[in-house]
C-alpha cells in the first residue's frame, strides 16, 4: 500500500512538473527620447551628459525607465526628413532637440502631436516654434541661449584683447541659413561701431574649414570671430589646433574651445543648455504639456580666457579683462 501510495505521489509530482507556470506580467515598454544633435557623439560627450543630468533631477534615469536614441548629425542636414519621418512614425515619447534651430525647425514640420523641447540660438517665435515665450501654445518648447545677441559683446571682448587688430575674418556654416545671415549682420554693424575690417567666410565641413584657414593663411586677418554653432562646437579641437598654427587670435562662443586651448570665448553655457532641455524632457514624460511650459531664457553668461595660449601668440591680457573673466585657464 506504501509503495502504491509512493508511486502515485511520484505520478502526481511528475505531473505538476510539467504544468505550465502562471506567465509573468508584461513589463511596459519604456518610454523613448529621440535626441538630434549637430555635433558629433565622441566631441558632445559632455554635452549629453548635461542632458541626462537634467532628465535624472525630474527622476528619470536612462536606461531604467526612459530610453534614450542618441542621432548625431555632424553637420549633415540632409539627413533630417528621413530621421524625423522615422520618430513620428515610432511614436517616440519626446523629440529633444538642443543647440540647432533647423532642427527643431524640422521636428516642428513633422509632427504637430509629439511634444518637442528645443535649445535654439534665436528667438523662437521668430522661427514658428511657439506662439509666445510666455505661452508657447503648441506642442514645442525650451530654452532660447541668446547666442546671436552676444554677437556684439564678443567682438568687442576680442577687440579688447587684440587692440592692434582691424582685419577680423568670421566663420559662419550656411548650413544654418538664418543663423548664419544674422551673425553676418550683426558683426557688420559691430565692426562698424568699433571702427574694424571683416570677412565672411563660409564653412559647413571640416573641409571646408582647412580651406577657410588656408584662406587665412593668404590674406593674414589679424583675428579670427568664428559663429555659435553645433557643429564647429564639435569640431573645436580642429579650429584650436588651426588657429594656434597659423598663429591668429580668435574668439569663440563657448568655453569648451577655450578649454581646448582656444584664446577666449563669451557666451551662454552650452551645458546648462542641455541640462534644462533634459529638465524640461523629463517634465514632459511626467505628464506637463509643452504648451504650459514657457520657453526659458539664458541667464548664465561666460567670459574664459587661456593665459596659455595668449602668452603663445604672445598677447598681453589687460588687468581689467582679467577682472572681468568668469574664468582664467592657465
């Protein structure tokens, strides 16, 4: 009797080993953030990072419970309908776009539904993106950084550290057209305030920009102005490199030329930038609309100089821009 019973038991275990097991809950997909940068990814790295550090104070973390496609253009702005057609198509949760108006400018032409936080030079009104600062009103908003109204205090920063200098050659990409055209227009009615000579050259490669400075190389300006813009931001070791070859001061937008051994830079800082547009992308995912987030305005403004570098070219930095300086690199 012991033996049977022992057989059925075994009967009964053999056969609950084999019952399917309950199936575990579906986990829900994480949600997406399609990330468009015109820089490049190895030269942006600290610039994501900014990003995420903005996502992480709303309490998303990548790779935990938010996704983040990271598309680097490198200056490629013929590759944006095809990859803005692709994250409407997928539904992507956010379309985050810091740093370049004409992206945002293509993400806001490819969706009216998906909420889209940009980081844009210019007033974004001016560009379609959002009806007010106050009350954008749509499904886009961000962060405006004031680049192309600083124009004019960097040229005359540069104008106080080269005071010698009256032939100043500007750089512009006019693969950003209206940044492009703006920054040529307010440099020309600066120079013209401060009595200086300026050149326009355009560069949207980085061939194109060893020809700009094969140009120089030529005709000998005796400082460089080169535009606020993703891409050369990306290519800051090539420009650094560049202009301490052929000796020529030059001043940039932000403090990563200058941290690559660049002369001087004003500008908004691009990190703080892509920290509030990751803010603003986690705000988002918790639920806000764009459209009752006001666009919010730069406030942080950076003056850097490299005394290493001046030394090299063998300029003498005034006491009070060293008063002034937010920052001095040794």
């Amino acid at each position: 009797m012991r033996r049977r019973e022992f057989i059925a038991g075994l009967g009964g275990a053999a056969s609950s080993a084999v019952w399917p097991l309950p199936s575990r809950a579906q986990q829900p997909p994480l949600p997406v953030v399609g990330f468009v940068s015109n820089g490049s990814a190895d030269a942006s790295a600290g610039y994501a990072a900014a990003f995420l550090k903005g996502l992480d104070e709303i309490g998303y973390v990548e790779g935990q419970n938010v996704t983040v496609e990271y598309h680097w253009l490198e200056g490629q702005y013929n590759r944006l309908p095809a990859l803005m057609a692709n994250l409407v198509r997928r539904h992507v949760a956010v379309i985050a776009t810091p740093g370049s108006a004409p992206i945002a400018i293509a993400a806001k032409a490819a969706t009216a539904t998906i909420p889209i936080v940009f980081g844009v030079p210019e007033d974004p009104v001016k560009f379609g993106l959002v009806a007010s600062l106050a009350r954008p009103g749509g499904n886009a908003t961000g962060i405006n950084s004031f680049v192309r109204e600083l124009v004019a205090k960097r040229l005359g920063l540069l104008h106080e550290l080269v005071p010698k200098a009256v032939r100043v050659a500007v750089l512009v990409n006019p693969a950003t057209a209206t940044t492009a055209e703006t920054t040529s227009r307010e440099v020309q009615e600066a120079a013209r305030v401060i009595g200086l000579q300026f050149h326009v050259l355009n560069a949207r490669t980085s061939g194109e920009i060893d020809a700009a400075f094969a140009t120089f190389a030529r005709e000998r300006p005796d400082a460089l102005f080169v535009d606020a813009n993703a891409f050369f931001g990306s290519r800051r070791v090539q420009f650094v490199a560049l202009a301490a070859r052929d000796r020529i001061p030059a001043a940039y937008s932000s403090r990563d030329y200058v941290a690559a051994g660049g002369l001087m830079s004003y500008g908004t800082s691009v990190a703080d930038m892509y920290r509030h547009v990751g803010v603003y992308t986690g705000n988002i995912l918790k639920g806000a609309k764009p459209a009752d987030l006001p666009v919010v305005q730069s406030t942080r403004f950076q003056f850097v100089i490299n005394l290493q570098t001046a030394r090299a070219l063998g300029i003498e930095v005034p006491p009070g821009l060293l008063a002034i300086a937010d920052e001095v690199i040794e």
